[in-house]
C-alpha cells in the first residue's frame, strides 16, 4: 500500500515510516497539511496517517480538505489525546480509525488492516455502480459450442495459478472481459486488477505508464511517478494488445516475467514486482516472430497457457444465446416492450459473418431495439448486414453465389472450403456442414480439397 504520514514531529515520522517499510509498504511523510495536500493531488495514496495537532495547523481543520479533493482515499488519525471525544470528534470528521501515541509496530499493522479492508469494500461498491450503469449486460461465460467450452474449461482451470496467460483472437471476441474473470477466480480475485492498452501510447510514454519514471527522466516529468506494475502489485496486469509492444520495451517486459524485476525510467533501484500477467492480442504472434516484430523469448514466456477466442461466426450455437440475452437487457434499459425476433430478422443474422463479433452484434441489437415498431425484432430494424461471410471462390476463383451460373458440385465444392477455412477441426467442420467426419472425408478427397 502507499501510504503518507503527516505529522509534525520528525521522530514520529521517521519511526513510523521505517516500521511501515518493513512490512513492503511504499511511504512519503510530510510535516504540513499544504504539503499533503499537494502530494495527495500529484499521486494517488491509499492511505492517509494523519496527526490531530500539527504545530499550529488542526487535523481536524485539514481533514475535510483531503476528502475534499481525495474523497475515496481512508484518513486514520494519529491522537495523543486518546479520549472519547477525540475519538468521536474524529469519526465524525471522516476519519475511518484513530490510533493512539505512542502505538505499537502491532497496533500500527493493525490499522493498516483496517484501513485495506475499508478500501477493498469502497473499489467492491464502486465495482457494483459501474456494473449498475453499464452499457453492455454481464459477460456469458456459458457455451454450447465444444470449441469455446474447451477453451473456457482451459482458461477457468488455469486461474487459481500464477502462470502468464496469453489469450488471442479477433477484435470483438471478448478478450479483455475473460481476462477479468480469470481474475476474479483466482486467488488474486480481491487484488487490483490493472489494464494497459499498449498501442495507445508513444514509446517513452507506454513505458513509463507500464514501469513509471522519476523527475527529470524525460521532458514533461516533473515529479516522480509510480507505473501500472506498481499500481498491481499483488494483483493481475493485464496488457491489452501485446503484439503492438515496441521491440524496445520487450526486454524489459521479460525481465519483470523471468525475474519479477524492474527499474523505473531514469531510476536505478530495482524493484520487485508481485504481479500476475495476462496478455491478449488480435495478431499472430508467431508471424510477428518470424518478420523480427516480436521477442522469441518473450512470446515463449508469454505462452505459458495460450488460447485462441473463437470468433462469433465459429460459435454459431452460441448466436442465438448472446443475441437474445442483448435484446432482453436493452429492451429493459429502453423501457421497450420487445421480446425476440421475426423469423426474416433471424435468418439475417445467421447469414451474416459478423466480423466485429460480440461487439458488433451487441450494437446492431441495441439499434434495432431502439427503433423496432413491434414487440418482435424485424429485419428492416438491423443495420445494414451484407448476406454471408467472406465471398465463396471456386477452383477457377469464379465467385460462388446462389444463383450464379455454377453447378451443384462446384457450389459445394466452395461451400466446403470456406467452411474448413475457420473450423479448427474436422470434427467441427462437420457438425456446421451437418454430416459425419466419413461423408466430409469422402467428399474433401473427391473434390480434391486437401
């Protein structure tokens, strides 16, 4: 935890601060309120130790002002007036606990406790009123598709672990939501969760987001600043987009893997870090590998536990599933009457490829709630879905489109392909196609599709 003393007399906050130390706290110590407060609006602390009298300054007088400006950051007041209405006074104030002088390495543990589970229920009820005001109902980690039931089985079995995980997949796919359940069923589950988006930044800036930097250590730092691995201590750091990581940044990102190392930019202390890694990205890794993009080593490190999220178009099963489960949160949202679809709306959705997946798919569904006439979904109610997925190209890369001048055999012919083109399996290939793996076998052999 990051915690600040302010407090008067310096043998407090020496003393303090070192018994802090010991047990891996992070500690600045002020000996004015002007001072904490300025500290408080540059970082963010997760704890305030703040003195009832400061010299000529009351804590009680400054305490408002910190919840003023960091109304969610826990105030506990150091007191050598331990009576009950300095107690109260405190409480009142805003104060979460008081502790007595002289206190004990003990009891000083033991407010920091106190303080920490105070602050784990307010991230738990802020938790509670972004999910109240979302936009998107709650992730469906149910499947009836074998190939997303194994990867999820996969994922959920590798979560109580500390071992990096790496999830790819197109854009859409729900990456970054599984990533947060794999967190919250881990043993980490009441630790931060941190995300960096790594193509958002320049170089200089997505490495000092990632690993912060001291004063000085480029233009614009003006202050020492602490990185999203700091932030997760004891938690997951979840690295969105990994294949857009600089090849300058990569070396480091290893190291932090490899020996739970790293320096801040422009600092030479080292600093231990006690995080958990998931990746994800929309790229191929392993091309990105072989064209010098991408660190061997890293993506080795990285692929401890690998998996690729199915987009929507392989997970036809699961269609109707989230399709319905987006028209009945935003027909309550909207206060709409609507409840499913008209059999031509359906049938659109299932001709369509949705290449931007759940994403897609949730917004498409949320305008035709919002404009249908009806209590059913109609087709003219979806935007605009061109019919089918990719174009369908025979042998002779001729176009293969229902009533095109192509005989039976030639249609099936680039049915099949296109089909084997995103299955996995064979096996999967078949159940879409609707026949057996020895019909499919026979027929790939005598259409000479490999």
């Amino acid at each position: 935890m990051d915690i600040l003393i302010v407090d008067d007399d310096k043998s407090v906050r020496e003393s303090t601060r070192m018994a802090l130390e010991l047990d891996d706290h992070y500690v600045e110590a002020v000996a004015q309120g002007g001072a904490a407060l300025t500290r408080l609006k540059e970082d963010p602390f997760g704890l305030v130790l703040l003195d009832l009298n400061l010299g000529d300054e009351c804590g009680l007088d400054l305490l408002p002002k910190i919840q003023k400006q960091n109304p969610r950051v826990p105030v506990v007041m150091f007191t050598a007036e331990a009576t009950i209405n300095t107690a109260v006074k405190a409480i009142q104030a805003g104060a979460i606990d008081y502790l007595e002088k002289p206190f004990t390495p003990s009891q000083l543990r033991g407010v920091v406790a106190r303080a920490a589970q105070w602050q784990t229920l307010q991230e738990k009820i802020v938790a509670l009123e972004v999910e109240l005001s979302t936009q998107s109902p709650p992730p469906l980690f149910e499947t009836k598709d074998s190939c997303m039931g194994e990867v999820l089985d996969l994922l959920f079995r590798a979560a109580p672990t500390m071992a990096s995980i790496l999830i790819l997949g197109e854009s859409g796919t729900g990456k970054s939501l599984v990533a947060r359940e794999i967190h919250r069923r881990s043993h980490l589950a009441k630790k931060p969760f941190v995300t960096i988006s790594c193509p958002s930044l320049s170089k200089e800036l997505l490495e000092s987001e990632l690993f912060g930097h001291v004063k000085g250590s480029f233009t614009g730092a003006v202050r020492d600043k602490w990185g999203k691995v700091h932030e997760a201590h004891g938690g997951t750091l979840f690295l969105d987009e990994i294949g857009e990581l600089p090849l300058d940044i990569q070396p480091k990102l290893l190291r932090l893997l490899q020996e739970r190392e790293y320096e801040r930019l422009g600092d030479t202390k080292t600093y231990q870090a006690e995080v958990r890694v998931i990746a994800a990205t929309n790229r191929d890794l392993r091309e990105s590998v072989a064209r010098g993009e991408f660190r061997e080593d890293l993506f080795y490190r990285l692929n401890v536990i690998s998996v690729k999220m199915p987009s929507l178009r392989e997970r036809p099963r699961d269609l109707r599933t989230f399709a319905e489960k987006f028209v009945s949160f935003f027909a309550g949202q909207t206060r709409r009457d609507v409840d499913g679809f008209e059999e031509a709306a359906w049938q659109r959705l299932l001709e369509y490829s949705w290449p931007g997946n759940l994403r897609e798919l949730r917004n498409a569904i949320e305008r035709a709630v919002i404009l249908t006439r009806g209590k059913k979904l109609e087709e003219r109610d979806l935007p605009e879905l061109p019919r089918g997925g990719p174009p369908l190209t025979t042998s002779s890369d001729e176009v293969a489109t229902i009533g095109a001048a192509l005989s039976l055999e030639d249609l099936e012919a680039a049915h099949i392909r296109s089909v084997l083109g995103w299955t996995k399996t064979l096996q999967e290939a078949a159940e879409v196609l609707g026949i057996d793996q020895a019909t499919l076998y026979r027929k790939r052999k005598k259409l000479s599709l490999g």
